[in-house]
C-alpha cells in the first residue's frame, strides 16, 4: 500500500475507502468471511481514522500495516517477549557443577 495515498480523502469516499480495504486485504492475505467482513472495515475504517489523525499531529508518518484492522485483543497478541523463542529450556542448560573449572587460570597466557 503506497505511503503517499491521501488516507483522508479516501475517508471520504466509500468506493474509494472500499478499494483501499480490498488492496489491504490482498497484501496482508485477508481471507473474511461474509459475516466477518463488515467488522474488519469497520476497524479498517476506525483505524485509517487514527492514521490521518497521528500525522496531522506528528512529524512521523503512520500508516496501514499488519495490525491495521485487528481488534485490541488480537493486537495485544502481539505484545510482550516471547521468552520460548529467547533461550532454550532450562532443563537443557548444563549445571554449572557438572562443567569441569580449572582451579587457577592466567588469561595473559591464553592469547
């Protein structure tokens, strides 16, 4: 989706709004159900809202992207870190007893 769309003219007309949201949904493989397609261009919608608001106020530009059209409890899906991608288990980190440690080490003679 091209950044420099005018998002608050397409608001303004629905055919181009619809366009828009038809465009969104192929770039991000959106397959919607009939039943579901009214709410994601209602979030689409409310959404696009909020983006020609940000950057009427910010220097930044905000746009559509991935979460543009999700509901709150799907972007906060999204949130926090991922610990189980982060390291492995603990199970499979070695003690430390178990690893042999030298009793003295000199570094300036390890170069």
């Amino acid at each position: 989706l091209a950044a420099s769309v005018d998002y608050a003219h397409v608001l303004q007309s629905p055919t181009e709004l619809k366009n828009l949201f038809s465009e969104f949904n192929a770039k991000f493989g959106k397959n919607l159900s009939p039943a579901e397609g009214p709410m994601r261009m209602r979030l689409f919608r409310n959404d696009l809202k909020e983006i020609v608001r940000l950057n009427k106020e910010h220097e930044w530009v905000s746009g559509i992207n991935q979460f543009t059209a999700m509901t709150v409890a799907e972007k906060q899906q999204h949130l926090g870190l991922n610990m189980s991608l982060a390291a492995p288990p603990a199970e499979e980190l070695p003690l430390l007893s178990s690893v042999p440690t030298a009793s003295s080490l000199d570094w300036r003679k390890q170069c």
